[in-house]
C-alpha cells in the first residue's frame, strides 16, 4: 500500500466575503498559477510589482480568478462587489499567502 504525503497535497483555504458566504481559494498549482497570468495578461513574476503599482485592480483580479476555480460564473464586478474595506485586510493576507506558495 502507498503512504500518501499528505504534507505534499495542495490545500484549499476559506475566505468570508462581504456577503457573509464562506468561499474556497483553491491551492497554488500549475494550472492555478497559468489562469492568474492568463487573466493578469502578464506573467506571475510580475505580481507582487503590480500590487504596489496597481493594488486594487491586481487584487481583484486575482482574487476572481482564484475564486473562479470552484465558481466559475463569477466576474470581476461581482468580486468586487464581495469585498469591503473591512474584509479586504484578510483577502490581502490569503491571495499573497497562496501566490507566494506559503
């Protein structure tokens, strides 16, 4: 029998939106990382430089193309919609957390 490595399984994390719904933010992966670029239109070395250049824009957008992994109808505006001021300290810290791979 093969001992699975469960130190090595990608795990999904939890945001609560300004809707008070409990979201999943998929685990980094290879096809995780390629959406993000894909919707970004640049590639994933060039994130952290465009959360300083363009903070609010970048975050949503990644956000959304995090979120659409298991919610695939949603869209920039409704993500934005989803996320106030006083949420948008813990979304910072999850997004950074999974495009960092930490």
């Amino acid at each position: 029998m093969t001992e699975e490595n469960i130190l090595a399984t990608p795990k999904p994390s939890t945001i609560t939106l300004a809707d008070g719904k409990e979201y999943i933010l998929p685990a980094m992966t290879l096809n995780v990382m390629a959406n993000i670029e894909e919707e970004l239109g640049f590639g994933i070395d060039k994130l952290q430089e465009q959360f300083i250049t363009k903070f609010a824009s970048t975050t949503r957008k990644v956000l959304c193309s995090l979120l659409r992994v298991n919610y695939p109808d949603m869209t920039l505006e409704k993500v934005g919609s989803l996320v106030t001021m006083e949420e948008l300290p813990v979304i910072v810290e999850k997004v950074v957390n999974i495009t960092s791979n930490k």
